[in-house]
C-alpha cells in the first residue's frame, strides 16, 4: 500500500538546508498497523504530511497503491486523501460551532453523498466509537477523549483504507488514551490499514510494527 524509496524532504533555514527526511525508506502493506516513534525535530510530522499526500517530496519516490504520487494532479490528491485516507491529529481539529454529528458529516459533504446515505453512515461512525449519545453536542460540551472519539468517527466515516493518526493521544490522560488506543485495534481488526505517528514508547509498542525515526532516517525494530 505505502511504499517511500529514498524520500528526502528539505527546508531553507536561513542559510542553511535542514533535511527533515533524509533518504527515507519505509514500506507498509495492506492492513498492517505500524507506530513512527521519534523525538520532537525527528521528522515524524514532515513523514506524515508525505505518506498522508498533504505534502511532496523533493526527492525519492513514493508509490500509493503503486501509484507513484508525482503522477496525480492536485485535484487528483485532493480525491485521494478525501476519499483514501482518514487522519487524526492531536489538537482534533474538529469545528467548534458544529456539533459532533455535524463534524462527522462534513467529509461526506465535500464526496457528495447523498443526505440520507451521509444520515446512516454517520450514525454507524458514532456507533462504532460508542459516542451516539453525544451526537448533538458541540466539542466545547464534550471531553478531550469524546472529542477525539469524534475524529477518529470523522476519520472513518468515508470508509477510508488507511488511517494516519498523528500524536491521537498526546493531550490524552492515560485511562482515556487506553481507551482511544482501543479503538484503534478494534479498526485494525476489522481490516484498516493503521499508521499511528508518536513520541510515546507505550504507545507506539502497542502496533505490529514499529518504525524509528531520528534525523530524518528511518530504521526498524522487531516486536
């Protein structure tokens, strides 16, 4: 499914060149669940935006679906991360003014589903993270967990292949980040392909696989 051969990402700091990847290789397959662990500066972020189509490479290749990304116009891009890949980041990035079901069904507007259609599929989305009685609050009504529960509900709710999750717990207690934790292997059991980027070693050693990442190089560890 992902396939980065030698992708290098480069930022002009004043004058000088800072490589937030580095000649990075990094291969996952279809419904694997796979952790990135780094420090802050690592390059964990500059992978994501990379893998999840938000950003180019300057050099390297990246095949999705053995497509190399390089061949698809923007329009193109923006139809495979609406319609391919689900995220989840750490600050939610839900709107403030709508309430859950609203956020959830934001995605299905921009795919042009029909409002009946987007009506079932969000309710499943909310069902599946256990979160339908909270479907007419707005975040400020609810916590931080049900707030992510909610992205990870807008994160599926295209039915997407792959989910990049980025620091999902990071602003997350321990009993909630459990419980978000639990989610995500409830999804990778039911077929998603999971990439979940983090700086926490408990966290990221709850995947199949875990990835290093440091100065932008990328290097395996054996579970």
């Amino acid at each position: 499914m992902i396939d980065l051969q030698d992708v290098t990402r480069v930022y002009q700091v004043g004058s000088e060149r800072v490589y937030a990847l580095n000649g990075a290789n990094l291969h996952i397959d279809d419904g694997e669940f796979v952790s990135i662990i780094g420090p802050s500066g690592s390059g964990k972020s500059t992978l994501m935006n990379i893998v999840g189509c938000l950003d180019i490479a300057d050099g390297g290749t990246y095949l999705l679906d053995g497509v190399p990304i390089e061949d698809y116009t923007e329009t193109e891009l923006a139809k495979v991360r609406n319609r391919k890949i689900g995220f989840v980041f750490q600050s939610f990035n839900l709107i403030s003014k709508l309430t859950a079901e609203e956020n959830v069904e934001l995605p299905l507007i921009y795919q042009h589903v029909p409002k009946a259609e987007r009506k079932e599929r969000v309710a499943q989305a909310l069902a599946r993270v256990e979160l339908q009685k909270r479907a007419k609050h707005l975040p400020t009504e609810l916590s931080g967990g049900q707030q992510q529960r909610v992205a990870i509900a807008r994160a599926i709710v295209t039915r997407p292949s792959l989910i990049l999750a980025d620091e999902p717990t990071g602003n997350l207690d321990s009993k909630t980040s459990k419980e978000i934790m639990d989610i995500f292997h409830e999804l990778h059991q039911q077929g998603n392909t999971i990439v979940l980027i983090t700086h926490d070693n408990d966290v990221a050693h709850q995947a199949s696989r875990i990835v290093h990442i440091r100065d932008g190089r990328l290097t395996e560890e054996t579970v």
